[in-house]
C-alpha cells in the first residue's frame, strides 16, 4: 500500500518551528543551567532564580569541573540592583564570604571547597561590583551592607550567619553587623583599616598607600583606567604592598595568579563596577563619621582579625573600638593578599574560629 505523501510546510513556517524548537531547548537547559552549574551540581538550588543580566558571569569556572560539581552561580535582584552570588554546600553552618577591592567572589574561589563540610557557603559581589549588575543609591558600607543583609534575608539567612571578608569587606561586614545584629553571629576580619573614632582616613590611612590618594579622584581615576583596566589591574597588585613595600623602580612578582588577574580585568571592565570600586574609596571619609555613630553600641558578637605582617597594632586598635572583645595577629611575611599568599593559614585560622559541631 502506498504510504501518503509527507506533508510540506513552506519555508516560512520551517523556520518558525525550528526557532519555538530552539527556544524551548534553551528555556529546558536554563531550568537546570540558569545558576550557572551543570544540574548535577550538589549545591543548593537557588532562591527565585533569575536571568543573569552579566553575561560573562561564568567566564571563570564554564569549564572548572570542580567548582561546577560543588557550587552554583545565583542571582536575586535587591532594591533594583541584581545581586550576583556563588553558593555551595548544605550544611547547618551558614558562612558569608565579602570581597574587597579591586577584586570579586572569585578571590574566595580556590579555599571555598576546603570550607564546605558541615557548612552553606555563600560568596557575593558586593552591589555594583563582580558580575552584580545596577547602581546601589550609595557607595557608604551602610548602604552596601543594606543590600547584602536584604539579599540574606531574601534567601533566608536571616540569623547566625559567619561572615568571612576581605579588605573593603570588612567595612561592608561591620556596617552589616552593627545595624542587623541578630543576622551576625560572628565576625572574621582580614587586612582593613576600620576607620571611625581613633582610626582617620585623612591623616591615618590615606599616607599609607599611593592608591588611596589616586582612587578617589573624581572622574579622572576612571579616564586614565579606561582601556587599560588590565595593566593598571597588573600594577596595582605588584606595587600595593604595605608592610615591606619594594622600592619604586623595583618589578616584583604579582601575588595574584593570571587567572584571577584575567577574570578581575573582565570584571573591571564593566564601566559600572570600575565606578563602585573607586566609589569604596570616595565615601571613606563618611564611613568615618558613621561608623563613630555605631560604635557607640559595641558588638558583642565574637570577632577576629587577621593581617598582613606588622599591621595588627595599627589595624586591631580600631576593630577593638567596634567590638572589645575582638582578637588579633598578624601573618608572618605575608602581604595584603592573604587568601593567595597564605591559604592554609586563612582556612585554619577560619576553621578555628568557627569550628564546625
């Protein structure tokens, strides 16, 4: 029996159905992918996912197997900023990880696997930087740390949670905890001057350091940076060094890995974050005035603080004006780069603070 003819669709309705094929194929791989992790990914799904507005967000870790089977990227929009976050883990300990500048999540990337048994762990671009798309209202760590607590809150980490930060981290972190103290329950602190009542940024901290003084000119740091993000990236973290700082003329080797390198140049080179990092700087001199404000209601939570070689009896003091009972060392030989210059001692030092039950 001759079987009947196949039915033809013209050219037009071809390609009609193979472009509804191709987006129902791309909508299928987003329900698994969207977060950025494969779906065999052990790490928790994410709240409310959402389309990331940053499209290279996972230019770093597409093809890292080991961050893919163990962490996801998430994202969740707050107050109109799109909050970027890596989360991994499922265990009853919730641990925050705030970067600083001119850095991202990714600072965190190589000792986050080493901090994930008995804990959830959750990495963020601050507002405005990483692969975080929008403009918070204000670059102050009060208003930073609004964002970040609304972001915890949104994905129910709303009490007891273990911050880890870095640098401009710390200042998010204590604003966070100062204002939201049941959200806080301890504080691990590494390499910032907290500025407030005994700690200035004009006459304290600005001398310390060239960058301080070129960061918060304002426009011209962006139009110099500009296109060349990367070597000015390069430069900064050769010649950023406090304590043992090589004297000008000299070439030393950059702390940073080029990887990382790479991705902080892709980050950086989003007009809207090389903006917010300069902005850090800028609103310095507030941050002192309001973080004289919350010191007058001392935390009580547990806090340590762990610095570069020979910076704890400049940088403990002012922690100590925040939160008395905070201790303190600093890390023999070591640079502002504790996470890639000293991992293990981080994740001991992490582990010993907040040890797992």
């Amino acid at each position: 029996m001759a079987h009947p003819p196949t039915p033809r669709f013209p050219l037009r309705l071809r390609r009609l159905r193979a472009l509804l094929l191709a987006l129902l194929l791309s909508a299928t791989a987003f329900a698994g992918t969207a977060s950025g992790s494969p779906p065999a990914s052990s790490a928790p799904p994410c709240v409310d996912p959402e389309v990331p507005r940053s499209t290279g967000y996972d230019a770093a870790t597409r093809h890292d197997t080991a961050f893919n089977r163990d962490f996801r990227h998430c994202f969740t929009t707050v107050r109109g900023v799109q909050m970027h976050y890596v989360v991994g883990g499922t265990g009853p300990q919730t641990m925050v990880l705030l970067h600083g500048w001119p850095e991202s999540w990714y600072e965190y990337r190589d000792v986050m696997p080493r901090l994930l048994p008995g804990r959830t762990v959750v990495a963020i671009d601050l507002p405005g930087m990483g692969d975080s798309t929008g403009r918070p209202t204000a670059y102050t760590k009060t208003v930073l740390a609004g964002y970040v607590h609304d972001l915890l809150d949104r994905i129910g980490a709303r009490r007891d949670v273990r911050f880890v930060a870095h640098d401009f981290g710390v200042g998010v972190t204590y604003a966070l905890a100062a204002q939201h103290r049941e959200q806080a329950g301890g504080l691990f602190l590494m390499d910032f001057p907290l500025v407030g009542e005994n700690l200035s940024f004009t006459t304290d901290v600005r001398p310390l350091s060239w960058h301080f003084s070129f960061n918060v000119q304002d426009p011209l740091a962006e139009r110099l940076v500009t296109g060349r993000v990367g070597t000015f990236l390069d430069y900064f973290f050769r010649h950023s060094q406090i304590s043992g700082s090589p004297q000008p003329g000299d070439d030393p080797p950059s702390p940073i890995p080029p990887r990382s390198l790479d991705e902080y140049t892709r980050v950086f080179s989003r007009p809207q974050v090389l903006r917010t990092g300069f902005g850090l700087y800028r609103t310095w001199s507030r941050d002192e005035e309001e973080n004289k404000r919350l010191e007058r209601v001392p935390l009580t939570v547990p806090v340590r603080l762990l610095t570069q070689d020979g910076l704890t009896d400049l940088m403990l003091p002012p922690v100590r004006d925040a939160a008395p009972g905070a201790t303190g060392t600093d890390v023999e030989g070591a640079g502002h780069w504790l996470l890639e210059e000293r991992p293990d001692r981080v994740v001991a030092e992490v582990d010993a603070f907040y040890p797992v039950r």
